[in-house]
C-alpha cells in the first residue's frame, strides 16, 4: 500500500468512525484497525488523534456543504431551494455527520473540531438565509419573515429531527418535522 492510500483509509476510516461513535469513543487503535493500517503509518501522516480527527470532520464537512450548496444556491426559486434542502435524501437515521459533534463535550474542547462544527453551521446558516432573503426580496416570501430566523428554523428542523429519529430508531420523526416545517414555508409563500 502506497503512502497516499495508507493516509486517504486513515481519513476515510477516521470519518466513519466519527460519524458512528463521536470524537471521545474513537480510539487510534479503532482507526488503525479500519484503515487497516500500522502505528506508523497513522503517525507518519497525523500528529495524533486530534489531527486526523480535525482532517476528517473537515472533510465530512465539506460533504455536508456541498450537499447544501446544490439545494440552498442551485436553480429553483428560493422556495423551492429552502424546501428541496429540508427534503434532501439523508440517511437519518446515522444523524448528521456534523450536527453530530455538537452533542461530543470532548469534540467542544477540541479547538480544531469546535472550529470545523462553527464554521460549518455558520456556511450552512448563511446559504439558508440568502437563499430566504431572495425569497422575501422576489415576493415569494411574505415581506414580514426574517432570513435569518428562517435560516435558523430550517437547521433546528434539521438537526432536531435527527435527534429525534435517532431516539424512537425510526425517521418517522425527522420526515415528520420536515413536512411541518415545508407546510409552514408553503403557507407562508401563499
């Protein structure tokens, strides 16, 4: 195995496993195990648990926007934007691979882990609300709703109804909350 493919099965490991467990139930050993990969290879790459942790929930990040990016500023009028982003295939029941981190007191304390969740929730926060903006500026949108607080209910609804699938073990809850929340933006665009 090459050096490029021990360090790409140490990240792509170390995301999964992120997504699974969280940053505090992940050990090195669990990473090396995955990738498949020695000790040496690991600290070749990485500096330590928390290095290739911070390049991994980067890139879960990234994923994550990119996914947002085609809903929240691809084609479509704003609403249709807003409720093809609360409607977009996730596999909810895993929760999110970043809003997942918010719930880990030790990711929080890690300053490269607290950064990528704050930044990426910001990005996330900013498409929303642009894209809202544009809805009240076309007319779409009732003059009277704010951007930023729409921005704010479209990631609650989202986050939220993660939280909520993953404790009944159903997404029952989250395509719940996410139907409510697309026969509000409905009713407000009427």
């Amino acid at each position: 195995m090459s050096d490029a493919d021990a360090r790409t099965r140490l990240i792509d490991s170390t995301r999964e496993l992120l997504w699974e467990r969280g940053y505090a139930a992940m050990s090195p050993r669990a990473i090396m195990q995955r990738a498949e990969v020695g000790q040496g290879s690991m600290y070749h790459h990485f500096t330590g648990k928390a290095d290739l942790a911070a390049t991994a929930f980067a890139d879960n990040a990234e994923r994550t926007l990119a996914a947002a990016r085609r809903s929240l500023a691809g084609a479509g009028s704003a609403r249709e934007r807003l409720i093809g982003y609360l409607n977009r295939r996730r596999e909810v029941l895993r929760g999110c691979p970043v809003g997942r981190m918010a719930q880990d007191a030790e990711a929080l304390d890690t300053p490269e882990l607290a950064a990528v969740l704050r930044e990426t929730f910001a990005e996330l926060r900013g498409l929303a609300a642009a894209a809202a903006a544009e809805g009240v500026a076309s007319g779409e949108l009732p003059e009277h709703v704010d951007p930023d607080e729409l921005a704010e209910t479209v990631l609650a609804v989202v986050q939220g109804g993660y939280v909520l699938a993953r404790a009944e073990g159903s997404p029952v809850p989250f395509d719940r909350a996410v139907a409510g929340a697309v026969a509000l933006i409905k009713a407000a665009s009427c």
